[in-house]
C-alpha cells in the first residue's frame, strides 16, 4: 500500500511539472510577437541599430527572422556555458553580463542598454551569464538564421564589425578608468552614463525639468561593477549629493541637478563620457 502512494504521489508530481512547464511555454509564446524592422514610427531604437544600416530587401528579411520577446526582472535571458541559441537587440531595458569564476564567484563584466547587440555571434557556447536588471524587451533572433542573414547581406556585417571593434575600445577605455581612476571619477562616470543611457523620467510630463535618472542595479551589483565597496560607494554618492550635483530619491532613482559638476568629478572630458556611454562595455 505504501508503496503504491508513492508511485501515485510521484506521478502526480510529475503530472504537475508538466502542467507548470506547458504554462510557461505558453506565456513565451504570448510573450513574442512580430518586431517593428524597419519601422522608424513604432521602433523606438531603429535610428541606433543594426536596422539603420539595412536595405527595405534586407529589413524585409530581418522581419521573417525577428521577434519580440519580454523577460522579466531578474530573468536568465542566457546562462553562461550554455548553447547559444539567440540573438537580437535590446528593445527596452539594461542586461546584466556576469562571468562566474571556477570557484564559483560571480562579477559583472558589463551592461547592455536599449538599440545594445546581445548575444555572442559564431560561438557554440555562451561565455557570459544574460540577466534582466529590469524588464527587458528584446528584439530577438536565431543565431543561425541571424548568422545567415550576415552571409547574405555584408553591408549589415561590416556595420556589425565596426560597432563591435567601438566596444572593444570601450572596454579598453572602462579598464582604464577602473584601474586609474579613483573611486569617486568612476561613480561619477556611472551615474553619467545611467543618465545617458537609462530610460529618464520628467517631473513635469513633456515640459523643460531635471532629469530623474533610474539606477537599474542594486548598490551592491554597482560596486561589483566599479571595484569597490558597497559602504565605499554610498559615501561617494553621499557626497555627491551634498554638494548638490545630485539629489538622491530612493536606492534606484537619482535627481540630476548639475551635469557640468559631475563630469568635473569624473575627470573625464564631455566629449570622452558621451562615447564611453554609447558604448559601454
């Protein structure tokens, strides 16, 4: 008898597994639908990605290939060490890059914002870990069918390798800033390119007003990002905030009072941040 419950609870386990899983595909399926390639009026990043270097054949094409997909908050898009198997452009949202290390420590090694290329072309496996620092919206591809599409198109190609080879310099520009730059340069540098890249809210609907600057990582993830400390990294923007080039709202929601103070503080020129903060690794 005994041993009957148990096949029986077992295989009601099973059929409940089942059940959660057919769900969630369900809501991956609702959750893709057609993207706007090519579409200047409706996509919001067309301007700034791979879709602004495209011919109407090859945007026709990209629109057979491409979806619209939506992860939550806190969502593996792609773990690292496994099949990589999409690709696209960010939508809407900041991406979260991690490597974890063979004892098992985990650093962040970049982000990716909105019109960003996510995904590691021509690669079995993928390197890095994809999370969603926030809701993210993704304009999504097969990697195999993307990879073709290069094949066919090499204007769309040499366009994807020249903005790879602008983030290769970006990374050697960040590398430069971490290991060179004091602490209080680097947070001023990224609280700069949140307010560049992130998405802004107004206080005033459409009307002229500071900017509200949305932070899409926890304090403990940014000083991950810059080497240092999460107490380090309060006093920085402590400090920040009494001199009144900032004004701190909640832990993810920043005022921006004086832009010229803080790129002062960063010890970078303006024209230097605006490129860091297109391309950021």
């Amino acid at each position: 008898m005994g041993a009957l419950t148990a096949r029986f609870q077992q295989s009601a386990l099973e059929m409940h597994c089942q059940v959660s899983l057919i769900k969630v595909r369900r809501r991956n399926i609702l959750a893709e639908v057609s993207c706007a390639c090519g579409k200047r009026e409706i996509c919001v990043v067309h301007s700034r990605s791979l879709c602004n270097a495209s011919s109407p054949g090859a945007l026709a094409q990209l629109n057979h290939i491409a979806h619209r997909r939506t992860f939550p908050r806190g969502s593996i898009i792609q773990a690292q060490g496994e099949n990589c198997n999409i690709v696209g452009n960010i939508v809407e949202g900041v991406v979260k890059l991690s490597s974890a290390s063979f004892n098992g420590d985990e650093h962040i090694v970049g982000l990716l914002f909105p019109s960003d290329f996510l995904g590691r072309l021509f690669a079995e496996e993928s390197r890095f870990s994809y999370e969603a620092a926030t809701d993210v919206t993704l304009c999504s591809m097969n990697k195999p069918a993307f990879e073709r599409f290069l094949l066919d198109h090499p204007t769309v190609e040499h366009e994807m390798l020249k903005a790879k080879l602008d983030e290769l310099d970006a990374v050697r520009e960040w590398a430069a800033i971490t290991s060179g730059h004091t602490t209080m340069q680097r947070v001023a540098t990224l609280l700069y390119v949140f307010s560049r890249r992130t998405k802004n809210l107004h206080l005033d609907g459409d009307m002229q007003s500071p900017s509200i600057v949305q932070v899409p990582l926890n304090r403990r993830d940014i000083a991950d990002y810059l080497g240092t400390t999460p107490e380090t990294l309060s006093r920085n923007i402590q400090t920040l905030a009494r001199s009144k080039v900032i004004r701190i709202i909640n832990a993810k929601h920043f005022e921006l009072l004086d832009t010229n103070e803080l790129i002062k503080h960063s010890g970078e020129s303006r024209t230097d941040l605006n490129r860091i903060a297109s391309v950021l690794p």
